[in-house]
C-alpha cells in the first residue's frame, strides 16, 4: 500500500530523468527543447502530488466536507507553469534566429560553423 | 518620510519592473534609453539610501499587502542583501551611463526601447532575490532576471551569441528547476515557504532525508546558476558574444546574485539544522573552489580573445568567494562578501575599459589591440588600474578582499598554507594575463593602420574612470563593503549550532 502511495514520486523521479536525458543526450536543438519541458513538467507533478489530500475535495466551504486537499501548491504550479511556457518561447525563439544564421538546428552542425 | 522610506524594498523591485513597458514604448530616438538610465538611477539612489538604513544595524522587513509572515509575502533587507542591492544596481546604472555607443553599434534603433524593456527586467529580477525572503518568490525573480538576460545577451548582432545563450538558457532553467524541486522538497516536509519560517520548522521535521536530498538539489542548482566550476560552460561564450554593455552589467553582477542566495540557503536555512553540513559544505565546495581558481585563470593565460580572457579570469574569482565560505569562519566569510563588492568594481571597471576600446578597435583579440595606447591614452590607463585591482596590488580594492581572504586562509592551519600558496599562484596567473593585454595595447607592433583609431566618447570614458577612481577610493578607504561583509558574515553564522 505504501509503495502504491508513492506512485506519483517513483514517476515524478522517472519523468525527470526522461527529460534530462532528452537535454544532455539529443543534438538537435528542438529535442533539447523538448526534454527541457518535459523535465519541467515532471517537477509540477511532485507539487501537485504534495498537495493531494487522501479523501480531500477542492478548498470550497461547503457542508459535511471536512477535508481539503492543500491548494498552495496549484497555485504555486500555475506561476510556474507560466514561467515554463515562457522558457520554452524564448527557447523556441532563440532556435528560429539560429536557423536563420546557421541554417541549421544540429548542435555539432553550429560547432562546426563556429570553428570556421 | 518616514512612512515612504519603509517602503523602500518593495519599491527597489517595483520601480524598474514598471518602468520596463513604459520604457517599452518609448520610441522617439534616445528617450528609451533616457528612461531606462533614470529608472536604473532611481534604483540606485533606492539600494543607496537603504545601505545607509542598515549600516547601522537595523533591518528592513516589508509584508506585501500587510499580511503577516509567514501566511503573507515577505520583503526584508538586511546588511548582506543591502550589499548585493549596491552592487546589482551600481553595475546596471553604470553600464547604461556609459552604454550608448555600445548599444547603438549592437541594436536596431527600432529595437532598442524594447532591449531596454528587457535590461530593466533583469534589472528587476536581479534586485528581487536580495530583497524577496520567501524562496518561491526568489524562483520567480530568478526567472525573470534569467529570461531577461538571455534576450539582452542574444539582442546582439554576433550571431555566435545565439548558440551560446542556447546553452545558457538550457543550464539555467535546469539550475533553476533543480532548485524548484529543493524548494518543494522543503516544502513538502515544513509547509512553509517563508525562509526565516522554514528555518524554525525544519528543526520539527523528524525524517531529516528529503531535507538532505532538498539542499543537495538547491546547491547545484544555484552553482549552475552561479557558474561554478565545473558547471561554469555557459559563462564564458555568453559574456564573450553578448553586446559590450550588457557584459558590463551581467559580468558584475548576475553570478554574484546566485551565490548570495547560494549562501542564504546554505547557511540560514540548513546549516543550523542538518547534521554535519558545515563540513559537508566545506569538503564539497572547497576543491571545487581551488579547481575554479587554479584552471580558469590557467585558461585565462592562453586566451586570446580578451572579452573571453576576462570572463574566464570571472570564473576564477566565483572561486575565491566560494573558498572564502567553505572556511566556514567569519573571518571567511567576510573575505567572502567583501569579494562580492570588489570583484564586481574590478571587472565592471575592466569590462567598461574593454567597452571603450571596442568604439574603434576593429576586433577584441590581442592581435587586433596592437599599441592602441597611443591612441587611446586615457582608456589604456583605466584598464592598467582596474588590471591592478584585479590583480590585488596594494591600494586598490582588489587588495582588501585578498587579504581578508589569506587572513582567513591562515586560521586554517597547515590547509591554510597551501591554500595561501594557490592564492598567491593565482594572483601571480593573474599578473601575467593582464600583463598579456597590457603588453598588446602599450607596446606590441601595430597590426592594423591605427590612423582611424580615436579615444572613446567622453561620457564612456567619465564612467570608465569613476569606476577606476571606486576602485581606488575603496581600496583605501574599504570601511562600507568591510562593515557590510563582517556583519553579512555574522549573520550568516549566527545559525550554525
């Protein structure tokens, strides 16, 4: 039972490490990209999981509801979840200037343009 | 009066944040960048004003929207961030004084009220970690100071600046994320955000693991962002391609923000409550520190590019503000945050002379510099005094912070003579990778027809030299950054056990 408790960790754990691979491992910029976010996304699932409550309901008064689940740290998720898509924008954006002046997006392809 | 100045650190915060879209929309020639050096003037008469306020002692604690701590936001100031405050401010204020020249030659007109939209951002994001005392809104300035500067370092028109703020904008967000998941981690075990709340309560956390596992996360991910060797990859490139002013402002300033907070984390929340983590502090942090010190000022000796040369040479002095804490002694720490202040008057002061001699030189390599001196007397002269600093010649502000720092070498004892001998190596690396530059400029043949070569613009040189005359004026008269550091440094150890 306690280990089915923990589910949410063991794929916050494994979620994370997927995307960080993606960013070290992949030599394409986009895919670098891509794991970054996925990376990020796992990070909201540890808040979210921390704020669940067994039983809990949403934190509304309401009659014969007397547990809550945590709402800080949705809230908190959302701010990052804004500072996520704009990370990811200004990646994005950062790409499309790159492929105009290298006309590429292979990371060992701009090396090899930087050395010349 | 008194009712305004209490307002003081909120206002630090808001006053460049809101002037960014004002600035934003500026467009006639020149009233943007008019804007942004008086918003960023205005911040510094703020961070001014509130040094004055804590140098006796006394704090500043401001709750947003006057709710208590720790269910409420809260801002403080006390003398440690006073200091990061002087110094964020100081160096944005300085780099646009003198910034005109550079960021004309680098940016669209069209664009630049937006480039200074986004300088003041950082600006923002920047002053809002020293002055923030809760740890989710320190990530969220981090983000905004972080994504701030990826667009002013890559607002520029060498296209090697985008590969490079690539790398930076990927390291980054990964720092910042691992120090997400150190935060959430606490998080989970206190319930609290508040850093001076967290502190309390993690002495009630029984399990004392995710605790550990939360300052292992929060640490490198702050050394990522602080350019910690060796995780310091992104620095050099982005601070060698990125727009001259924007490397003044940046190479003074950004890295020390991570390590204040570096520091915050480490030694007011978890030292007085994690078991041996002064000495885990100490054994991690300390060889990292000499290896910073020792291999990038030897990489500095080979460089040629001398925009690059300076930034290695910035990676090697992140190592002597890290040996300085991993003492873990107040006379380590004050060599520690006294280097924050003099590190960043000795490389602004070289990066604006680097500025001044890129308004006519035709590139920065050593090759391209060849007896510029003669041409360009005053610029060569302020570069040789800010070299001097760096270096640590008696008499200017660099001395202080390296004597502080063998001073506190010393109480180590038998380790302590042989960190003394890698700090007198490293000065002397230093020695010979200013001399480098200064043989270039003063006396090497030119390569290049020198005939179109001029001093730079007046304004750029009066900033240069104030910052060169700082240098001076605070190597003798060091008593603000020292009263600053040993008070910084108390307060740190105040929560050791």
């Amino acid at each position: 039972m306690k280990l089915l408790g923990l589910v949410y960790y063991w794929a916050f754990a494994i979620v994370l490490m997927i995307g960080f691979y993606a960013v070290i491992a992949k030599p394409n910029l986009i895919k670098k990209l891509i794991g970054l976010s996925i990376f990020q996304a796992a990070v909201f699932l540890l808040y979210i999981t921390m704020g669940k409550v067994d039983g809990g309901t949403a934190p509304i008064f309401q009659d014969g509801v007397s547990v809550y689940s945590n709402p800080l740290p949705q809230v908190l998720i959302l701010t990052a979840i804004v500072v996520g898509i704009s990370t990811t924008a200004l990646g994005l954006g950062i790409v499309v200037r790159i492929k105009e002046e290298y006309g590429s997006i292979e990371e060992h392809e701009i090396q090899e343009q930087d050395r010349q | 009066m008194t009712d305004l100045s209490h307002h003081l650190p909120a206002l630090q915060v808001i006053v460049p944040m809101l002037s960014a879209p004002l600035v934003m929309l500026l467009k006639p020639r020149g009233l943007a960048r008019a804007a942004a050096t008086a918003a960023s003037l205005f911040a510094f008469a703020i961070a001014i004003a509130m040094t004055m306020g804590v140098l006796d002692g006394s704090t500043y604690t401001y709750r947003m929207g006057g709710w208590p701590a720790p269910y409420g936001i809260e801002l403080g100031v006390d003398r440690f961030s006073a200091l990061l405050l002087l110094i964020v401010t100081g160096a944005s204020t300085f780099a646009l004084l003198a910034g005109r020249r550079s960021v004309d030659a680098d940016i669209d007109e069209s664009r630049q009220p937006l480039f200074y939209a986004a300088w003041l951002l950082a600006l923002a994001g920047l002053l809002g970690i020293p002055v923030a005392a809760d740890a989710f809104n320190i990530f969220v300035f981090m983000e905004i100071s972080s994504l701030a500067s990826y667009v002013i370092i890559a607002g520029g028109s060498d296209r090697r600046a985008l590969p490079a703020v690539f790398k930076y904008l990927i390291m980054g967000t990964i720092g910042a994320t691992f120090y997400l998941i150190g935060v959430g981690l606490i998080y989970l075990m206190t319930g609290t955000l508040n850093l001076a709340d967290m502190e309390l309560r993690i002495h009630e956390v029984g399990d004392q693991k995710p605790i550990l596992v939360a300052a292992g996360f929060i640490t490198i991910g702050l050394a990522l962002k602080a350019a910690v060797f060796p995780l310091h990859v992104w620095l050099p490139n982005a601070y060698t391609y990125a727009p001259n002013a924007v490397t003044v402002f940046l190479a003074a300033c950004s890295t020390k923000v991570s390590l204040y907070l570096l520091l915050r984390f480490d030694f007011f929340v978890f030292q007085g409550n994690l078991a041996g983590h002064d000495v885990q502090f100490t054994y991690f942090l300390m060889p990292l520190a000499v290896l910073a010190i020792l291999i990038a000022s030897g990489v500095a000796l080979f460089e040629q590019n001398i925009k690059r040369l300076l930034a290695y040479s910035s990676i090697a002095q992140i190592g002597y503000i890290l040996l300085g804490a991993s003492f873990v002694t107040v006379a380590g720490l004050t060599a520690s945050t006294v280097h924050f202040f003099n590190h960043a008057l000795a490389k602004g002061a070289l990066f604006l002379a680097v500025s001044c001699l890129a308004t006519s030189c035709v590139g920065l390599r050593l090759s391209d510099l060849g007896g510029v001196a003669k041409r360009m007397p005053w610029t060569a002269a302020a570069f040789v005094v800010a070299g001097f600093s760096l270096i640590g010649i008696p008499g200017t502000a660099g001395f202080i912070s390296k004597w502080y720092l063998i001073t506190a070498a010393l109480e180590q004892g038998s380790l302590g003579i042989a960190l003394v001998a890698v700090l007198v190596i490293s000065s002397l690396m230093a020695v010979v990778y200013i001399w480098r530059i200064v043989e270039a400029i003063y006396f090497a043949e030119p390569s290049s027809d020198l005939s179109a070569v001029g001093e730079a613009p007046f304004m750029m040189l009066a900033v240069t030299w104030a910052a060169v005359l700082a240098n001076l004026y605070f190597g003798l008269a060091p008593d603000v950054p020292v009263t600053l550091a040993t008070s910084a440094a108390e307060t740190l150890l105040e929560h050791l056990p």
